[in-house]
C-alpha cells in the first residue's frame, strides 16, 4: 500500500470517527440539558432522541468499513512509535472495534431499553423502600449482564468482560488480589479511629446560603485551572461532568444549604475529572482517543483534586481565611484546625457517596463483591437486600434501616449492567496518591505553592503526564510509565498513614 | 395492497420520520445550547457537531425508500378525509420530499458550508461598517439563492420558490399585490401621524433591574397559558422560540436595563410562537406535521399576543397597576395613558426590530423588494447599500448615518439565502388581525376577559382552530377554513385605524 493509500484510508477512517463523535457528543448535550435545564414534560422525547443518536453511532461504529480500513492500516501503524498519535488511534480504535462488534445489536438495543424501564421502576421504588417492585428487573439486568459478558468468551471470570469495558487491563482477580490487599490495610485504621472520640463537624451544618457556596466552589476550580471559557458550571440532581469536545467540558454541581461540604467537594471533584479532559491534547480532539483512559484513572483525578488537594492542610492555610470571609457569621468562631477535623471526619456510615476517604473504600468492596457473587450465581437477587446489610454490619458496623440506604442506594444495577460499575472508584482513590507521590517526587515544592493557593505546577505535571494523553495508553501502560512500575497500594496507605495519623492516635 | 400491508407502510414511514424528527430536535437542543450556555472555546466543535447531525438528516429525508413508501400509500390516503392525520401525513410528507430531492446535496452542503462562513464575515463586518467586506460573499449568497430557486423550474418569478420554502402558496406576485394594497393603506396613516407630536415613551427609558423584568415577562408569558412545565425560558443575544417536541417549547429573551420595553415585548412575543408549538395535537409529535405551517401563520401569533393582546388597553387595564407595584420608583407617577401611549409610539426609525406597528411593515416591503430586484438582476450588490438608503428616505423619511443600520442591520442575507426571509413578518401582522377578528366573532366577551387578566378563551380558540393542526393546512387552507374566504388586509387595516385613530387625529 502506498504512502498515499495509507493518506486517504487514514483520512477515511478519521472522518468516520469524527462522525460518531459528533454524534455521541450531540447525545451528551442532550443528557446534560436532561439533567440541567429540561422542563419535566420533555423526558419522553428526550428519551427517544438520545436513543436515535445512540443507535445511529452504534450503527456507524460497526460498519464493517471501518474493519477493513484498519485491515489496511495496521501494517503501517506498526513502523510508527507506539506512543505516536496514529500509531495509538489504530490500536484503540482496533480493541473498541473488536469490543463493539462482539456484542450484537439486537441484544444492545434490548438492554438500553430494558435499562430505562429499570431506572424508572427504580426512581420510584428507592423512595417507597419496595425492593420486590424492582427485584424481577434487576434479575433480567443481572441476565442481560450475562449475556453481555458471554458475548467475549475465553474470560476467566463472569465479571472480567464487564469490569474490561470500565477499566481495560483489569480483572475479577487482579481486582479482588488488590482490594485484599488494601482491606487488610484498611480495616484496623478504621477500627483504631471507631475507638476514638470522632471529629464535631457540627461547623458544617449551619445554614450557608446557596449563592455563596456556589461562588466560592467554583471560585476553586479557577483556581485549580478550570477555565470558564472551556467549561461552565450548573446545578443538578446528581452532579457529574460532560464533555462535548476538548474545549466544552462542564461540571454540575448540587447545594445543600446546611451541609457547606457538599457542594463543595462535589465542585472539586467534578472540577478533576474536567481537568483530565480539558487536558487532552488538543491533536487528540474528536477521535476515540480524546477522554480518559479508564474509570479509574479518570477517578483518579477528581480524587486527587477533591481530597489529596482540598482537604488537605496546606490547601485551607491559603483558603480558609476566603471561606471564613465569604461566610463570617457561620465561621467566625470556627478554628481552622476544627475546620480542617471536620471535613476530614471519619466515622463508618451508610451512604458511599458521603464516605470518608478512610471508610469510603469499603463501601466499594461490598459492592464489588456482591456483584461478583450475583454474576457468579452464588447469590440471588432475591437474597441481595439481607446480604447488603450483613456485609455492612461485618465490615463497617452499621445497618441502615430500610432498603432505601441499603440496596436501593445507588443507581449503577438499575441503570445499565450488573459488573464492572464500582471497581473504578476505589482503584481511583489508589492511583490518585500514586500518581500524587510522583508529582511531589519532580517537584517537592507543590505543597508550599499550594499553600499560596497556587497549583501551576501540579495542574501542569498532570497535564504533561497523564492528562494530555487521552486513551494513548491504558491504566496498566500509563501507570508504568508514570511510576515504572505496576499499580501498587502503598502510596496511598502512605498517604491515609501520614494524614490521618496526625489527626488520630495509633494510626501511622 | 391489503389494509396489513398499508399498516406495516404507513408505519415504516413513520418510524423514519420520528427519526429524521430526532436529528433535527437534536441539532435544535445543541443551537440552544449554543446561544444560551455554551462556553466561547465550545464554537468549532459545536458548528460541526451541527452540521453532522444535518447532514445525516438530509441523507435521510431523501432516501429513496421515502419516495417508494408515499407511492404504495398515496391511493389508501386518497380514500380518506382530506384533514385527518393519515391523509395530511401523506400529503405533507410528499410536498416536502419532493422539495428536499430537487436540491442536490452538493449544492446544499455547499450553501450550507458558505453561509457559516459568511454569517462570520458578517459579524466582524457590521461592527466595523465594512459592506465592502461582506459584498462578494453576498454575492456569492445570492447566485447560491439563484442556483437554489433553479432547482424548481417552472416558477413565474425566479423568488417564488424560495418564498414558498417560508411562505407555501405565496408567490412573488401575490405577496407584492398584497403588500401594494396595504401600503396604500398605511402610508396615509403613517404620514397623518408623523406631523403630529411622537408619544413621549421616556418612561420606559429609565433604569429597570433585569431580574425584575424577566420575573413580570415570565408572569404574563405563563398567564397567557405558557406552562413551565413544557417550556422555559433563558437569556440569549437574539430572542428566539425553539421547539425540541410539542412537550418541550422554549423561549429566550434579552434585557435591556434602560429600556422597559425591549424584554416584556420580545418575551410576548416568543411567548405567541410558543403557544402555537405548544398547541399541536399531541397525535402529530415527532412527525412533520408538528410545528407552524409557515413563517407567515407562525408571525401572526408572535404578533397577536405581543401586540393585538399585549399593546392592548384592555391588557393593561388588568396588569398595569402590577407593573407599577414591580418597579413603583419608575412608574409610580406614570398615568396608566401615558405609559399606553409609550408603548404604542408611532415612529418612523431605522430598525425593523424595534418599529412600531404602523411602521414596521415599511421596513418589511423595503427588504422585499430588494431582494426581488437583487433575484431578478435589475440592481447589482455593489448598489445595495445606496438603494437601501435611498428607499428608507423615499419610504420612512430618514437616512442612516452608516450601512451599520443600513444594509448591514438584519442578519438573514448573511446567513443563508436572499429571498423568501422577510415577507412572513408582513403576512404574519395581516394574519394576526385576520385571526383576532374571528376570535372575536366567535367570541365577543375576550376583550373582558383579558381586562380581568384572563387568556383562556382566546387561546382555547387559536388552539382549536389554528395550533392542533400543525402543518395539516398551508395557510391559505387555514385562513380559508377560519375566514372563508382568502387572506385579506381589510381586518388589519381596521384594527390599525381603530386602535391609532383613538390615540392620533386624522387617522380612523
């Protein structure tokens, strides 16, 4: 094939690209404005055109053109380096290709349908604590879920497929071998903090009008680097990023007048994951290779920029005297050594999402187990709620009182697949202090600049780092490179030993 | 063809057309979002975005398997009423399949990629004054619109098909004889009142908080029966209705602090294009015949509710003494007459958007005609500027200082094609009076019910005769169905004398 052979196929395949790409970031702006701004009698349409939008990219991610363009191109994405632009487009662009072909459209559509009628039961069953109204559901989810990973045999286990699509590279044992690992760890830090006096965050919960919570969170994420004229800052329901392109990546966030830390930390949090996608190369815009490379690592992000930077010490001697400015009759008599115990308070509790950093983690496992043992078929979903509240009586010491807080807490098996949906969220927490130490380790002094409420340099270590890359490389490669080594949980038990061992006895 | 095989026909048709209706409500969400909340860096990613999902509309709305559909079902539509749903379907569904396969896609895509470009020139040129900088471009625009009226041989006038794109069933003759007889009719009026005293409108010229002013638009926009649950309404730069499904209908308005006017009016009127969206039987959704059935029917209800309702004494009767309780530093001394006269000054002025009603439709005939002299060749672009000039003095009395509210003021010949873009405001004030006029017949006790502040029985009118049917009837079917008989200036020129006459002498 000639040089100019491989020009146009190239050209071809990028322009086939670019259309499912504008199309899947049509589909997002469409969820954003979902979530964000839609008057309420416009859901069912909304609902159809999403579909329309998701069904015609699928439709065009699949044409066997674009196999036979990467037939044709292979042979010469393999003289090219392996961290080159094209040489990485290919081979995305192959596994994604061989990853969308597998699962057959019938059985797609099938379960995007199944999947909305599940999250609406579910809407209405959390709320009225009635489990049985979405139990035969989640079973047919659960076997859709089967299905799905049946479409790629050859798996090792049931979940591996599943948890591939979150976290490419990673696996049902590699992932349990790592939870292990960090329980192990993890349990008799929380045990040794469960024995003392817990912090008194009672300083949170005055009354903090919203208007002024949502200046000053998003006052932060300026600082952090998130640039208002490549993004922008909404309320919702349940915040989340979106990118519709390198240059529109907003984030949403959702006020609690008398919790001051929740929108807060969301805002940070949002503002990470925005981070990493404002991050990628420009070059990289609108092909498969724009966005994060994983779950993980994109939780990675908004953990670190939520946790490691803003509850951190240095972080709040440069803002707390700004926070109290912003809210002097609430915090006026407030210390910032209260302050800074407060928002760092660990206490085993019900709700992940409001878990502390030391906790949280266990609330992942659970949930990774028990989906384990669902796929396995070594629990039913008729046993699902008790199981639920016997692992968090074993592992956190709490029962919540209903189903509500138990099994109907979070969204993820009542709105797509059973497998694969939680895993990312610890192994994030573990990547962010890892890839945090070797930001420290190039450049010692990122604590003292942000103690001046500066964070250049670690904004552009991530950038040069991990951020520009897109999905070049995966969570196993870019970690290798980053660290020259494998995915390890020391740093981050390094890192909840240092913290926590100021603030609690026997810890470090 | 038996009744099975029609069934599965007529429903093959329809499922292609709920999707071709979801690309098109999706490119309307991303425009939305573009000129409401979009971030500046978010554009070129946005326009392609855009033209993707147009693009692939197109493709769909010419596939041949949409011609072969209407063939096997034309002989069943026959058989049915002329205005149920099935036979209009079919009928609509033929009118503009046949327009979209006239236009070969290259020329389409072609004019498309030039009037983005051009509307750019044109947004850099009218701050700078710089018709020399947009002058081959609009050349260029206007042998595109001449190429385009070609794809339709056989018209009388080389305008009409693209005024029929607008306007269906107005041609260049009829709409200049209508437009003749009416400004024979308002050119007395307008000259009777410009040798007396202009109304004194500096009430409305004081300071006014913004969020006051969209609060008292969004209470008379929801009393005339806009409803939040259907709709919303944001700021924008150029106010605009957009319609996303019969259940999700928005408005956009922008505020001036200084001038009272410029929101409430603007926002009254988005409001009556709204209402007639919103009015569409639920049974036409996400088919083509949703929506305004044309730009002439879908004025008259802008126009309506902005003006024959929202200009109205009987109106302020109602709402005046609430205005004056929102902004009672403002208008605390400000009679109830004098602020009617303010709102209903009689002018002659520069700017169409900003034009009084007995003036406005000089600035529309001004425009008409020259897009007609620029389509038929008997004036040049380069003579545009001078013959703009030349006809607002010959027409209105006055001259602008530059081409800025010259021949650079509307954005419609930038940004796509010359003809067929203007007439529809004019139509749609005749129509507006037309309509009333019936509503009134029907039912004499409106004007009360609006003094008491009430809009029920006027919109349940305009919803049962005019918005349920969408597109089932061009507007010449529609007037004939509520008139019987055709369109007509005579309503339009009696509300005029009627409404000016009170206030001006010489006028009734």
């Amino acid at each position: 094939m000639g040089e100019l052979s491989v020009e146009k196929k190239l050209q071809e395949l990028k322009t086939r690209l670019l259309e499912i790409d504008d199309l899947t970031s049509a589909a997002s702006v469409l969820s954003w404005d979902q979530t964000t701004y839609m008057p309420p009698a416009g859901a069912p349409s909304r609902g159809r055109q999403m579909a329309t939008l998701g069904r015609i990219a699928h439709e065009k991610r699949i044409d066997p053109e674009i196999g036979r363009l990467l037939d044709a191109l292979e042979p010469w994405a393999e003289t090219l380096p392996y961290d080159s632009d094209e040489a990485s487009l290919i081979r995305v662009v192959r596994h994604d290709y061989e990853q969308f072909i597998k699962v057959p459209p019938r059985l797609l559509a099938e379960l995007n349908e199944h999947a909305a009628g599940a999250y609406q039961l579910w809407t209405q069953a959390r709320p009225a604590n009635d489990f049985t109204a979405v139990q035969d559901s989640l079973a047919k989810t659960l076997d859709y879920s089967r299905q799905i990973a049946n479409c790629f045999p050859g798996y090792d286990h049931i979940a591996d497929p599943l948890i591939d699509f979150a976290d490419r590279g990673m696996k049902a044992e590699s992932v349990r071998a790592l939870f292990a690992e960090l329980r192990q760890q993890l349990v008799p830090i929380a045990k040794a903090i469960a024995t003392q006096e817990p912090a008194d965050d009672s300083c949170l919960k005055q009354n903090f009008p919203e208007e002024k919570q949502l200046a000053f969170g998003l006052m932060a994420a300026q600082k952090y680097g998130y640039d208002l004229n490549r993004g922008r800052q909404d309320k919702t329901h349940h915040p989340f990023m979106t990118s519709f392109s390198v240059d529109d990546v907003r984030i949403t966030t959702r006020v609690k007048e008398n919790d001051l830390s929740e929108a807060l930390f969301s805002t940070l949090h949002e503002t990470g994951h925005a981070l990493y996608e404002l991050g990628v190369s420009h070059d990289l815009d609108g092909s498969p290779l724009a966005g994060g490379t994983s779950a993980g690592v994109h939780e990675s992000q908004s953990r670190l920029w939520e946790n490691l930077v803003g509850r951190s010490r240095p972080f709040w001697n440069h803002y707390y005297a700004q926070l109290q400015a912003t809210f002097p009759e609430q915090l006026k008599n407030v210390s910032q050594d209260t302050f800074y115990r407060a928002i760092n308070k660990v206490q085993p509790s019900l709700i992940r999402t409001d878990a502390d950093e030391v906790t949280y983690n266990l609330h992942v496992m659970i949930r990774f187990d028990l989906e384990l043992a669902l796929l396995e078929g070594t629990l039913t979903v008729q046993d699902l709620p008790e199981a639920w509240h016997a692992r968090y009586e074993a592992d956190l010491g709490v029962r919540a009182p209903s189903d509500v807080d138990g099994v109907l807490q979070d969204v993820h098996w009542y709105a797509g697949t059973v497998g694969g949906s939680f895993q990312g969220y610890t192994l994030g927490n573990v990547m962010s202090a890892l890839f945090f130490e070797q930001a420290l380790r190039a450049h010692p002094g990122i604590p003292a600049e942000i103690e001046q409420g500066e964070f250049g340099t670690l904004h552009g270590w991530l950038r040069e780092n991990i951020y520009r890359h897109g999905r070049k490389f995966t969570a196993n490669e870019l970690i290798e490179r980053v660290t020259g080594g494998p995915l390890t949980i020391e740093p981050y038990i390094r890192y909840l030993r240092t913290k926590y061992g100021e603030l609690y006895q026997a810890v470090a």
